[in-house]
C-alpha cells in the first residue's frame, strides 16, 4: 500500500475515534495544545498509549511516590526495566513482578505465557541473566465453572514459557476467592543475577548513534493491548479476543542469549525491552531519558504481515522483540551476534537532537510528536480517596468451636491451603543446576551459580486482609515476605510490588490503594526492604464489582552460606517444638480470628478485622530466628501464615513425615488464629533449654516430633490423612480437565 | 577423559551438564555449535543435552537430529565414542536413528518436573557399571514429552539383547503402573544402541550430583562412564 | 461415523512452529518455502449416524473443547 | 503453490492427545464418541508451480522432517 493511498483511508479524527483511544475529552484538549494542529490517527495512537494509565501511572504515582525505594545496596530503583540490588562479590540481583491479568482472563496460556515472556525481558534487559521465575495468582471459586479451564491454562502457559526458555520456576503462591470469578491475576516475577558493574540502561545517548530493532518480527498482535489493560473488563470483552498475543518462548531464549553475548562487549549504549505499547513506548522512553529526539524509518521494521500502517506498527504488541542504540560502527559487529542466534535485526532509525520523535514510512512524515511536552503533559490525577471503614474485632469465643483434628484435615484439604505440587510440577524449577531449595518451602533459593552462596525469594499477599483493613494488609504482605526469607535464613533485601486493584476512579476502591501504600511503605521502612520495581494493574472489575485489592509483593534475600539455611521439613523425632514470636498480647487475647481461613472457610464468615502487623516485633523476632539459623541452632524453621500455629505444625510434620505430639490446650483461637510475627523452629533435645532461656519470654516450647501423627492430648490426625487431603485438593479438583496447550 | 556437549539453539541443560562434567573429570567439556559439523577427533564422551532445541516444535528434536553437527556425532558413534542423550538429547537420538523408537507426549499431556525411582536393569555398560544389579536410584524428570514407544520387534530386541538400561519403579523397586510418570512402553526410562555405546534417558542425572542439590544418585553414571574411558 | 476437525490458526496470529518448519525446510536446503503453518486435524468416530444433528454437535464440541476460538478456526469435514 | 502435508500417527501407536480428547468430550456431556486421534497438517505455501515436481519434494520433505515414519504416516495434498 502507498503512503498516500494510507493516509487517505485513514479516518478523520472525531470524539468517537478519541473516546475510543481511552483519552478523555480534556487530555484530547492537551493533545491538541501541545501539537499546535489535529493529531494524524498514528500521533493519536501514540498518545494514547504513552497516557493510558498502563504506562503513564497517572492514577497511582502520587502514591507510588511515597514508598522507601533506597538503601546502600540499591543500585537501581524503580523507573528502569527493573530493579538492581548489590548482592555482595561483585554480583547485582535484578528482578520485577508485572501482571498479565487480562490477557490471562481471555486466553489462558498464551495470556500467562506472553506475562512470563514479558517480565524475562525486563530482566535481561538490564544486563541479567534471569536465574528463577515466580508466579502470583488468584482464581475464582473453585467450583466456579470457568476456573478450572483458567488454572490449567495459566499453569500450562506459565510452564510452557518458562520451561522452554530454560529458567526455573521456583516460587509463587495461589488463592482462590469468587471476587476473582470474573478477573482472575496473573503475576509474573523473574530474577536475574549480573555483574554489579554491568548493568544497562535505557536511557539514549549520542546523537546520530543507530536505533537498532532486534528479535521476531512485528505482526498485528495486541494492537490495543495496553489501552485493554487499562479499561474495565465487560461482558463483551469476548470481542477484545483478536488482540492476545502468541509467545513464541524459543524465539526468546535465543533473544537472551544473543542480547547477553552482545552485552559482554562495549557496543551497546541503551536497550529498552518492546513490552505493552511496543515500538512506541520503548523509542519514546529511551530518547525521553536521554532528553533526545528520534527518527524512525518505519519501513525497515522486520513486519510478518503484508499491508501493515505505520499505526499498527508503532502500536503493536509482538512479543520477543528489543530496541537498542548501538555505539556507532558496531553494527556489522551486533548484526553477526543476532544474525549467529537466526534472529532479525534492522537499523531502523537514529538519535537527533531536535527532541521530537519523527517517523517516517516510504519517505514521508507520518508523525511529528515533540518528546518532552509529551511526556511531561502526562496526566497525573489526585483521585478522590475515601478510607476503608474500620472491621470490628472478632471475639474469638464467638467463634463456633469445631472439633481441632477435623477442622485441621478441612483447613489443610482446602483451596488455599492444600499442596500446589500439582502446580509445580508443570513447572522445570530445576533446571540451570542451582534450586538449592525447591517449591514447597517458605521461599525458594537459588545458588548464585558457582559459589556457596544463594538467593532466597518468595510471593506473598494476603488480599482478605487487605479489602478489611488496607493498611494492615499492606504492612502484612511485606512482613509475610520478609518472613517467608527469614525463615530459610536468608538477610530480606528488597521487594518489588504488584498493586492489582479494580476502578481507581471508584473513591472506595482508590481509599484501598492509599491504605495499601501506606502499609506497604510504612513496612519497607520498617523492615528495611525498599521497593525497587513495581507494576500497577488497575480496572480489575467485572460488571462493576471489584476484586479484593491484591497488592502482591515479591521479596529477595541473601544466603551467605548455604550450609546455613534452613527448611520446613522435621529431620528426627524427639527434638524440641519451639514457637517463637508471641507477645504478652497474643497470649492474653488468646489468638485472632477474625478475617482468619478457618472462620472463613469453615465458618462461612469472611469478617472481622485482620491480624494487627507490629514492625518492630516482627523486626526483632525476624533477626531473632535469622540468628538461630545462620548459628546452626534450629533444625527446621517455619513462618505462621495462613491457618495459624497447627497449620505450620502440620506443614512441617508433612515436610519431614514425621509426626508431632503437642502441648497445648486444643483452643480454637489459639490453634487456628493468625496472629502475626511468629515462627515454629525445632531444635535438638540437649541444645532446647539454651535457646529456650537465650530467648526468654519471646520463646514457649510446645511440643516434641515423632510418630506419625499430629497429636494433642488424647487426639490425634495420622499423617496419612493429612497427606491424602493436602495434595487431593488440586488433583480432585483439576482430575480430567483436558491440558491447554 | 575429553568430552563435548553439542549446543542447539534452545538446548538448555547445556551448561549443567557441563558443570557436572567438569566436576567429575576434572576437564571442562568442549561447547559443540551445532552449526559445526566438525568434532574435536579425541573426544571420549560426547553429551546431547536437555532443553528445547528448535523449540520442540514439529516433534522434539527432529529439526536438531538433521544440525551439521548430527553428522559428526554419527561419525564419532560409528568410531565407538561414548554418546549420552539426556532428555531432549534423547530425543534427539531416537529422531537421528542412533537408537530406536519414538518419545510421544506423556500419557497425562502435562510436562512434568519431579524426582522419579528408577531401577538400574543392566549395569553391562560403560555408563552403569558403577551401580549395583537391580539398583534403585532417584533422578529427576523434567519434560513433557517422554513417552517411549517402539514396535514390538524393537522392544523384544532391546529386552533380549539387555538394552534397557533404566526403568521406572517404586521406591522398593517394583516396576508398576502407577510408577509409571508418563505412559512409556514397559516403563523404559533409557535404553542402549545395538553397540551398547550410545545411551539415552529421559531422567536427568546431571541435576543430582552435586549434595547441594538434594543428592547424587546421577553422579555414578557420569563417574562410570570415566572409569570405564580411562 | 466417521468426522474430521480441522483446527487452524486464524489469519495474523502468530504461527512459532509453522515458522520453525519453513527455517527448518531451508536448512535442510529445500528453497522456494516462502511459509509454513501448522495446524491440527482431529478425527472423531462417533455413534450418530445423521450427519446434520452430528454437524451440530461436532460444533458445540469445537466451540467448547477442540478449538481455542481466541486465536483458531475451525472446519468440520463429515 | 499450496500443498498440505497431513501426518497421522500410525494405526496402533497408543495417541494420547486421541485419548484425552475422547475423554474429555465424554467428561463435558457428549456421549458416543467411540475414540478420537490427533493428527497435524502442515500448509505449505510453494514457489514451485509443477504439481508432479512438487509433489516428489514434499514426499523428500515429509521424509526427511516432517514425519516421524517409525510412528507416523503421511498424506499430501496439493
Ligand atoms: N503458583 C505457584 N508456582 C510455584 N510454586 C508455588 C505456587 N504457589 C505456591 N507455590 C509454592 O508452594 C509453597 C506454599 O505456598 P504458600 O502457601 O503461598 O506459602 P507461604 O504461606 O509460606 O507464603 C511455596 O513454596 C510456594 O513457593
Ligand atoms: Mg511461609
């Protein structure tokens, strides 16, 4: 097609065509005061994408701004690719968690599957090999009659990417909620180790030096796909199909290689992954940090399709695809390394000094868009916030009292709590030789590749705590994390956060978003854990009604010797069952129910206020049991999360098969309540009275491991029933759903 | 004892094997381009690892088994060299017809990722020499398509002429149903080359031998094969 | 009776084997493949033996089972 | 040129795609299917444009790469 033939068919610019870009009738105004004239549909496409909420952050960055983002260690915070932390011997973390949450609703594999491909590259982006891959997901009811076809999807997908690239899929955790019926998360998070003083970035430099498009070729895939992330879902979003991306995962393990083998030399200036928004985000962002312009020759994109506008191709969302700038002179040297891996690579333009962005296609201008008015006219909203009403405290003797060894096997057979095994076992989270620590655990560790070192990683967030009480529950997937890295012996370091919530533009639901903040914050700084890369999925409704506010949080730590860490499984009977953590408080009120699984689950109330979070205690027990593990004390180590004291007790006796005879009184509140800050380590019988008199009152023995059973009093649960309903939940539940694949 | 690994694009166990290669030989392997259709001529051991070459797309190493490279290992396997087909290796050399078969999608059409039991069924080979008759080993799988199947000649064949070399078993050793992970023929995990020279199995020896990683029942195999070369 | 679907990619989605198939081809030095998609054939035997109501029926099967209608078409062949 | 390759798994190769289509449509209410097989089919777009010639280089393709003959079979289709 001629240019002029397509610009002729492009349509006029109307509010319909406006209204149908997600820009408002006021930031269409800036639009037009900013161009001095009507934007061609190709600039309009451009803004759009640049000012949906996706990438402009324009509900949520007041917010994102207040949260701790450094520390010594942090190399890089948020605003690049990802985050970087120093992680000791001259070796940087790099990693991120971002969302797939609608692609995933509408195409369950490819959805999860382009999530993981997406997230891999903002590693790598950054000079990273990636070393493990998480995911966070949350799914309907499970009887819910789309759920199940949505979990096998996701996994298979997840499976499917990370399996073939090569990188191991080691961590993440599940819930299943019925406000998730119609919106399901997909939460993707990639770790990646690189030399502390290689790191890249995508800030553009050098005027004249080469734009270089790198990787598979541009199709018509996701056209809209960042602009579908931003608006809330409908019942005919069925029709959106079309726009889902297919991952090609083999084309992207050839991408890391080629990128890292070209990043061991000097060649490369600035390299920015093309994620959502594709060509246009990615050459805007780079020439706008560099406060440079840009001109790309669109005709030279590698296209898979015939008949392509320059339109589609600065908004397409084909996967596996990167731009970089090039020192100049070493492009033959970068084509051989792209061209060794039978990857496409194309100068598609340079950097100017004039700071607008110009595309040309055939020869001709087909946009002319000043960077910097662009980019600083983003629109940034205050939203009307309106606080989350206070829950009342759940009295735990109101709390109907079901018989301990029943209640246990339900708890621990249920959805949120039953083995994920049938989960990762989809997922290669062995290979690269280095998962020192597997699924199943409190977090999962990797060996920095070569050393006796290793890093620790989890999920965590609990989104019933967060719709009752935002703060809390902010303050509480933080601490849950920095627990969960505790309690392998790792030294917590930093978190990168994933806010899913549903209408910013609902008061209610933008009050949950500045609760969660300010938990979040207000724990990073407690706990000395900044935040040092984030995603933000907003619009997470369906028919108006929200999901409960998921603010996921993935957390890093360090292991300086692996022959100091800890695991949740028994290793021998008879030794010492310490619970260590419990305040004076938590003694006295007897234990939290409210907002617990079991009054839940088992009693049909999703209420009450959540478990109160104290920084400080959490803090000092956390340092408390790192100590014990890393002085070889303890012989198992556990965090009390979801479930409470018994449930951890059962975790770790399944862990080790081997029983456990316990000391306590079978209260309900006590056993199943979920008051925070606590761990169970067990120690052995000669060393238990040291640690016990070393930790005074922060420390209560409860009991002692053996036989094969949990046993309190004259009761007792056989192990084996335990077994058979931890992991018959997902099998029964999955049994002969048919695989996507 | 030399020894290279053959790198597909895709291949993705490349680098652990290697690692393991070099801890129990002491010498690092050769990194074999695929593109390359020239081996080093003193090789002992030549490794098709594991991962996804070519994606695995159309069928789980067809596209590697024609790679320049193939060629040079069929040379080396005609000369005797020692030819060890992990997982997708494997996979490979059934495509190549260095041995016999096909790998299909497994049974339950998931990939699966865990610890299996195997029982070592001959240990009349320079690759299992080091383990005792009958001996139950724990080695991980990792793949989704390890489905063995052959026709029954070739499966009389490879029992009478003592060519399978692992099966999957319980942990007390018995070959059942249910210790099956992925519906392959009579529970065949690895089998041997007519030579008894060329060994492939879907079970991943290389991701335990090392303590750190949970054990080293994989590690035998790799110090058989040394032994047994030098 | 005996039934075929035949379950393609719908035009524009992106085809990874199809595209592995034709850079295989090449390699092995068939020239002139300017493309290659894969796609699938499911062949049902089936107790009906009215072709209409079976037609129906093979269709709420694709539609629920046998094609992902996101990124595939489907044709039935009686 | 367009030519389709289609590849079937020979008559008894156990086909456990087959089997657990047969199965879930039997799960998902759909009585009477007696079994289902998968099979692929591969478009290829051609420069070629004599159907006699083309057809002996599909039938090298197919050979060569395309089936797997220990257990598949194949049909071209120009
Ligand atoms: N989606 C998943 N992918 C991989 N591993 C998972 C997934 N969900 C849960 N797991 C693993 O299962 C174990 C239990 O998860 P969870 O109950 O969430 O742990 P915790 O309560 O300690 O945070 C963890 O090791 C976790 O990494
Ligand atoms: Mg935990």
């Amino acid at each position: 097609m001629s240019t002029q033939q397509q610009q002729k068919t492009e349509p006029a610019i109307t509010p319909e065509i406006v209204a149908e870009h997600g820009l408002t009738p006021d930031e269409y105004q800036r639009v037009l005061d900013i161009l001095g004239r009507t934007p061609n549909l190709t600039e309009l496409g451009i803004f759009s994408v640049m000012w949906s909420e996706h990438c402009s952050y324009k509900s949520s960055k007041k917010w994102l701004k207040t949260l701790p983002t450094t520390a010594p260690w942090v190399i890089q915070g948020p605003g690049e690719n990802a985050g970087v932390v120093d992680i000791g011997d001259g070796l940087a973390a790099v990693f991120k968690m971002e969302s797939h949450n609608h692609p995933s609703f509408i195409e369950p594999y490819q959805g999860a599957a382009t999530g993981v491909g997406g997230i891999l590259r903002d590693v790598f982006t950054m000079g990273a090999r990636p070393v493990a891959n998480l995911n966070a997901l949350r799914f309907g009811a499970p009887d819910h009659p789309k759920t199940r076809h949505l979990v096998s999807g996701v996994v298979a997908g997840i499976g499917g990417y990370g399996n073939c690239v090569g990188v191991p899929t080691v961590g993440g955790e599940v819930d299943f909620h019925p406000d998730y019926n119609g919106n399901i998360l997909v939460n993707a998070m990639t770790v990646g180790v690189a030399p502390a003083d290689r790191i890249f970035y995508s800030k553009a430099s050098g005027v004249g030096n080469p734009v270089v498009y790198v990787g598979s070729r541009t199709g018509r895939d996701g056209i809209h796909g960042a602009t579908m992330a931003s608006a809330e879902f409908s019942a005919d979003s069925e029709e959106k199909r079309p726009t889902v991306q297919v991952g090609d995962p083999f084309t992207e393990k050839l991408l890391i290689e080629a990128c890292l083998e070209l990043m061991a030399t000097d060649a490369i200036v600035a390299i920015q992954d093309m994620g959502a928004a594709g060509l246009t985000s990615s050459s805007f962002e780079m020439a706008s940090k560099g406060g440079l312009g840009v001109e790309l020759t669109l005709d030279r994109v590698p296209m898979r399709e015939d008949g392509m506008t320059p339109y589609e191709l600065m908004l397409s969302e084909s996967q596996e695809r990167m731009l970089m700038v090039l020192q100049p002179g070493k492009e033959a040297m970068a084509e051989a390394v792209f061209r060794k891996w039978d990857l496409d690579f194309a100068i598609i333009g340079r950097l100017t000094d004039t700071g607008r962005m110009v595309l040309t296609w055939h020869g001709e201008t087909v946009a002319d868009l000043p960077i910097d008015p662009l980019a600083e006219a983003a629109p940034e909203y205050d939203r009307p916030w309106a606080p989350t009403p206070h829950q009342p405290v759940v009295i735990a003797d109101d709390v109907p009292v079901l018989p301990w060894t029943e209640a246990l096997v339900a708890l621990m057979g249920g959805p949120d709590l039953s083995s994920r095994r049938w989960i990762w076992e989809q997922y290669d989270h062995m290979v690269m030789g280095d998962t020192v620590q597997r699924p199943g655990g409190d977090a999962a560790v990797v060996r920095l590749h070569g050393t006796d070192r290793g890093l620790a990683m989890t999920t965590d967030c609990t989104p019933r705590y967060v719709r009752a009480d935002p703060v809390t529950g902010g303050r509480q997937a933080v601490a849950e994390a920095y627990r969960n890295l505790t309690a392998v012996g790792a030294r917590p370091l930093a978190v990168t956060d994933n806010m899913n919530f549903g209408n910013p533009e609902k008061p209610v639901i933008m009050g949950q978003f500045v609760g969660a903040c300010r938990g979040l914050g207000e724990a990073c700084a407690a706990l000395d854990m900044p935040v040092v890369s984030g995603n933000v999925s907003l619009y997470n409704e369906t028919e108006g009604r929200a999901i409960p506010s998921t603010p996921t949080i993935g957390a890093i730590g360090i292991l300086d010797d692996l022959d100091r860490m800890a695991t949740v499984g028994f290793k021998a009977a008879g030794e010492a069952v310490i619970v260590i953590g419990e305040t004076a408080a938590m003694r006295a009120g007897g234990g939290w129910v409210g907002q617990s699984l079991y009054l839940r689950d088992l009693c049909g109330r999703e209420e009450g206020a959540p478990p109160p979070v104290d920084l400080e205690h959490e803090r000092r027990v956390g340092e408390t049991v790192r100590g014990l593990i890393q002085a070889g004390r303890v012989s198992a180590c556990h965090d009390v999360s979801d479930g409470g004291l018994l449930v951890a007790v059962a975790e770790m006796a399944l862990a080790g098969g081997l029983g456990v005879t316990l000391d306590l009184a079978p209260a309900t509140a006590a056993l199943f309540g979920e008051d925070q800050g606590r761990y169970v380590v067990t120690v052995p019988a000669e060393a238990a009275d040291a640690v016990l008199s070393d930790l005074g009152d922060l420390a209560r023995r409860i009991g002692t491991t053996g036989g094969e059973a949990v046993a309190i009093g004259g009761e007792a649960v056989p192990l084996a029933d335990l077994r058979a309903a931890h992991e018959g939940f997902f099998p029964a539940l999955m049994g002969d759903e048919i695989v996507a694949s | 004892m030399n020894s290279a690994v053959i790198v597909f694009p895709g291949s993705n166990c490349d680098r652990d094997v290697a690692v393991t290669l070099a801890d129990v030989t002491g010498r690092a392997p050769v990194m074999h381009w695929h593109g390359d259709p020239d081996l080093p001529d003193d090789l002992d051991l030549i490794v098709i690892p594991g991962g996804f070459s070519h994606g695995d797309y159309l069928r789980c190493g067809a596209m590697a088994a024609h790679a320049a490279a193939m060629a040079g290992v069929r040379r080396a396997a005609d000369r005797g060299v020692a030819i060890l087909g992990i997982c997708n290796g494997f996979q490979v050399l059934c495509e190549s017809h260095l041995l016999p078969g096909a790998l299909m999608r497994n049974r339950d059409l998931r990939f699966i990722c865990r610890d299996v039991h195997l029982r070592v069924e001959t240990t009349d080979t320079m690759f299992t020499a080091g383990y005792a008759p009958a001996q139950v080993i724990r080695l991980p799988i990792a793949h989704h398509d390890g489905n063995y199947v052959a026709d029954l000649p070739t499966q009389c064949a490879l029992e009478d002429e003592d060519r399978i070399v692992f099966r999957y078993c319980d942990a007390g050793g018995k070959v059942t149903e249910t210790a099956n992970p992925n519906g392959s023929l009579d529970n065949i995990a690895g089998i041997l080359s007519e030579s008894r020279t060329v060994l492939g199995l879907m079970p991943h020896p290389e991701r335990l031998a090392d303590p750190r990683l949970g054990g080293t029942d994989g590690r035998a195999l790799f110090v058989s094969v040394m032994e047994a070369l030098s | 009776m005996k039934a075929r679907v035949h379950v393609t990619l719908k035009a524009g989605v992106l085809d990874p084997q199809g595209k592995a198939i034709a850079h295989a081809l090449h390699a092995l030095g068939f020239d002139g493949v300017r493309d290659a998609r894969q796609g699938k054939v499911i062949e049902l035997d089936l107790e009906d033996d009215d072709p209409e109501a079976a037609r129906a029926r093979i269709d709420d099967m694709c539609r629920q089972l046998l094609a992902n209608t996101v990124i595939e078409t489907y044709r039935i062949e009686l």
